[in-house]
C-alpha cells in the first residue's frame, strides 16, 4: 500500500520536472544550441540532488562568449519560466528554493554585468521576456510535445528534442 502512495506522490513530481526540463530543453535548441540528453530521471551521482537534467552544448565558432553567456542566462531561467506558465503562478526566480540551481546558473552566466542591481534588473527582465515568449502558442505547443516525450520515455537524447521542437518553429 504504501508503494501506491509513495507513486503517486511522484507523479505529480516528475509532470513538474518534466515541464521544467522542457523549458531548458526548448529554449536551449531555440537559441541555437545542441541538446545532448535532457531526463526526467538523471542518474545518481556525486552532485547535488536533482529531478532533471540536461546536457546542452554551444557551438564556439558559432557564439561569442558573450553570446553563449546571454544564451547559457535565458536557457538556466527557461524552466523556472515555463514552471510559471505551467502552474498559473508568476513568483520571482530568485525565491523559489527548487530554482536555487537555475538561478545561481543565471547569476553566473550574467558575470558580463559586474554592477549587482544592474545584473539583477537584467535577470528579472530576461524573466519577463521569456514569459512573453514562451507563452506564444507555438513555443508552448514545442513545449508540450517535449513534456509528452519526457513523460512517456524519462529521457531523450538530443536529436530527438531537436526533431520536436522543428516541428513547431
């Protein structure tokens, strides 16, 4: 009996991941990244506890250092966006403690900036942007589809969200 239980209180656990993992996953292949793998169910290791990962690459001939920072800001802050829209409920990605790593990824990522209101101001922008974005009907249904992936495999590699997300953009 307690098994049952125990799974059900998963489910709703690895819907939100897989939300969240889709955020970063989507805006990672937007912004013109390469996915290697992005899970609903990552492997245990030496690291941090986690419900997702993904692995995302960046192509240096390609980017600027700038350019992979500005994109490597808005990929860490995508799932706590696209959690947002998910959930109905806007709240600061900076406040939310499942968020703490995708934040201080952001953080980092934003050291172009050195002033620390000015950085924070340009996170909370960022935010407000991608919300607009990602909330587009086209972007949400590349989301979806992503979500649907995650829910029905655990994890995809990157070809496969690639595939997806060109069918809708």
């Amino acid at each position: 009996m307690s098994i049952d239980i125990l799974s059900s209180m998963e489910d709703p656990i690895i819907e939100i991941t897989a939300w969240h993992e889709s955020g970063h996953a989507f805006a990672a292949v937007w912004l013109g990244g390469t996915i290697e793998s992005v899970s609903v169910d990552p492997d245990a290791d030496d690291g941090p506890q986690r419900f997702g990962d993904i692995t995302v690459k960046w192509d240096r001939a390609r980017f600027s250092d700038r350019e992979i920072a500005e994109r490597s800001v808005m990929v860490a802050l995508s799932g706590p966006v696209v959690e947002m829209i998910h959930q109905g409920d806007i709240q600061h990605p900076a406040t939310v403690p499942e968020w703490t790593q995708d934040w201080e990824l952001a953080w980092a990522a934003a050291d172009f900036i050195p002033r620390r209101q000015q950085r924070l101001t340009h996170l909370e922008q960022v935010t407000r942007e991608l919300y607009q974005t990602l909330f587009q009907d086209h972007h949400w249904a590349a989301i979806g589809a992503i979500v649907d992936h995650l829910l029905a495999y655990d994890s995809l590699e990157g070809e496969t969200v690639h595939d997806i997300v060109s069918e809708w953009t």
